[in-house]
C-alpha cells in the first residue's frame, strides 16, 4: 500500500467474482426450493431478512462451506436476493461455490464485514439471526451495526427445514454411506497386531478420499476423516486417534466419516483384533442385540423419546444401562465434528419428536465398560436409515457388524 495512500479511499466491500459457478450436486431447483421454503417462513413472521453465520445454514442455503480462521462469515436472505459474506482471503471461491451472489469485504478496517451487512440489510426492522450461534459480543457488534432492528431467532426455523431431508439430498447422503462403507474395508484390511492407529485410520482416509474424488466431476476434498481407536482408547465414541499399537485379542472400534459438499456420513463398528475373551463377546453380542431392536424401531410415527426408552429397558435387564454414554442416535445431512446438528431429532428420552418421511437417522448403541473389569472397552455399532415418502425405512449402511464378521485376522 502506497504510504500516502488513505485507508477510507480503498475499498471495503465488493464483488470480488473470479470465474464461473461450479459443479453442485444440487440442481437450481432443489437450492432455490431451500430459499423459498424459508422466504415463506420470513413472510409469515414479519421477518425483512436472515442473517446466516454457521457453517451448516450458510452451506445448507448456498452451497459454500466457509474456511473460519478467525474471520467472520456471513448469508443474508431476503425475498429477492440472496448473497454470501466473504473474506479477502478467500478469493473468488465462495462466489463459485455459492448460489446466488457474492460479495467480498475487506481488511483494512475492522468493521468492513457489518458493512456488507448494512449494504444487504437496508429499511430492514425485522431479521432474523441465530440465536445459537450468535455470541452476546457478537450480538452487540449487530446491533451497533443495525440500531433500531429487532432480531429474532432463525436457528431454530431452519433447523427444523433441514431435518426434512429433499431426494437430492438423501441421494447424496446415500452415496456418502456407500464411501463410508469403502473406508470401512480399508480400515477392517489394515488391522493387524502390532499396526499404529494412525496407519489404520489413514488407510481408512485416503481410500474414502480417493473414493469421493473418483466419483464427482467436481468435488472439494476437505474434511473427511477416520477414528480408528484400540483398547481403552475406545471408551470414547470421539477419541482421536493415537499413535498406540494395536495388540492381538484387543477391542477395536473403527470409525470412517467421508464428507461431501458439507454432508456427513458415518459408519461405526465394534471390531477385535485375532480374536474375543468370552466376557468381551458376551458384552459385544448384547450391544448388537440392542443395535437389531433399534433398527427395528426406526419407523414412521416413532417417538425419538420411546426408542430410547424401550432400548434402555434391554440394557437395564443385563444390568448395562449403567454404562451407556449418550443418545442412540441424530439426524443426518449438514452437520460435521465442527458445525452442525439437527438437535430436535436425536434418539434421546427428552426428545419428543416424531420421526417423519424425509428424515434420515442413526441408530448407535454404545457401553463403555470400565478399564479393569471383564469385557473392558467402548462396544458401538452404527447404521445410517432413511425413512422414505411411501413410510418404508431403508437402511443405507451395507458394512456388516457382530462377531460373525468383525473379529479380524490379517
């Protein structure tokens, strides 16, 4: 910058477009029904205009997956237009990625990001913003930028609008379990004794990686990632992974998650490495017997709150209920270890949702059983199921679980 140059003579917010819209494996149709499915809900509640600033509504609305590093995001919707926030540093990507406009700010003062918002926000009284992602220094940097605007809550509205999940998207999330499965095989054929989890967990990646690539004209490669954990590592459903040694007769827990345009998938399973004591496999095939009966309950109508219930009951007859870590399973679609989750449809005994066509769940069982009594280790199995239009339930996961299939010997 020249030294005589004034910094309120250079620009702050622009359009900073570099080449041409890129590949989606969403078409205009399905993008623009996000938009105006939740245009109406703007109408409806005297809202001006949405402010967007997580991960997933961001991505979820336009397509573009922002980069955070201490930079703040934004996507303003109002009922003509719908526009990204962007960086500098950022270059033209997010106007590639994103449908609908773009505009970059800059740099050189610190309040140029409220000022792309107050360029896209004018006369605008009502907006809505995310009360769950909006911190109260942030918030009251907004309002200093918008005096005189009421903010409501748009997080939850839009939370509910992703949990219904479009055939665009189920097609996708199918295709992201068909290469979590993938992963799934690399990791099974790279145990070994005496193999760090860390080779494991990178045979697991690179082939999910390479699988993701193979399969789109386009695609961003960012994100994916393998939990591959032994021993007492798995008593931790997200332990990462380690540089320990697998060891023969040990509990393994392989854990694949490809992510593909911002939609994860996972697949989850209990494995043992050679082979199983009997307390072990008594646990395993208890945790699979819970794994069966949850699938079976995944229908059309069921409560969140009573499949959690009924499973809890298998698990207080073997006297295991005590060791059970969390929920029996969540909502699938925009969602990642970072940003995202579609709180309202988790498998929990406070969740009184009622599961719908267009939703898409997990059911994963899991007990911890504690380092230095029988059977020590984290048991989980996870398939990924669909509830279709027509009231069928599709299970998407193709990886086979229990002993029958996972006590691996390579």
């Amino acid at each position: 910058m020249d030294g005589n140059t004034n910094v309120d003579d250079m620009l702050h917010v622009m359009e900073w477009h570099n080449g041409e819209k890129e590949f989606s494996p969403f078409s205009d149709t399905e993008m623009a029904r996000r938009q105006n499915e939740l245009r109406d809900w703007m109408a409806k509640n005297d809202v001006d205009a949405s402010l967007f600033t997580s991960y997933h509504c961001i991505n979820y609305y336009s397509g573009w997956l922002y980069c955070y590093f201490g930079r703040k995001y934004g996507m303003v919707i109002d009922q003509k237009n719908a526009t990204t926030i962007s960086a500098g540093i950022d270059g033209g990507q997010p106007f590639r990625r994103s449908f609908g406009n773009n505009i970059t700010y800059t740099d050189w003062r610190r309040d140029n990001f409220y000022r792309a918002i107050q360029q896209l926000t004018p006369g605008a009284k009502r907006i809505g913003i995310e009360f769950d992602h909006v911190s109260l220094e942030y918030r009251q940097l907004l309002q200093d930028a918008l005096p005189g605007v009421e903010f409501v809550d748009v997080g939850q509205p839009a939370m509910w609008m992703r949990t219904i999940k479009s055939a665009e998207e189920i097609k996708l999330i199918k295709e992201g379990a068909r290469v979590a499965d993938v992963g799934g095989a690399a990791v099974a054929a790279a145990v070994k004794a005496g193999v760090p989890e860390h080779e494991v967990a990178i045979a697991g990646t690179t082939a999910m990686i390479r699988e993701i690539a193979n399969s789109f004209p386009f695609v961003e490669l960012m994100d994916t990632w393998t939990w591959f954990q032994s021993g007492i590592n798995t008593d931790g459903a997200h332990n990462p992974v380690t540089n320990k040694k697998v060891q023969s007769g040990e509990i393994l827990s392989l854990n694949t998650f490809p992510m593909i345009f911002g939609y994860y998938t996972a697949l989850e399973r209990t494995l043992f490495c050679d082979h199983v004591d009997d307390a072990s496999l008594d646990i395993w095939e208890k945790n699979v017997k819970v794994h069966e009966r949850g699938l079976q309950l995944i229908k059309p109508g069921a409560r969140c709150m009573d499949i959690a219930i009924e499973l809890n009951e298998m698990y207080r007859e073997w006297d295991l209920l005590k060791y059970r870590s969390f929920g029996y399973g969540h909502s699938f679609g925009v969602l990642s270890h970072y940003y995202g989750r579609e709180a309202g449809v988790e498998l929990r005994e406070d969740i009184e949702t009622e599961l719908k066509p267009g939703m898409v769940v997990s059911m994963e069982p899991m007990v911890m059983i504690p380092e230095g009594q029988p059977g020590a280790g984290g048991y989980r199995e996870h398939d990924i199921l669909v509830i279709n239009d027509d009231n069928t339930v599709e299970n998407i996961t193709g990886f086979p679980f229990g002993p029958e299939h996972n006590i691996i010997k390579n």
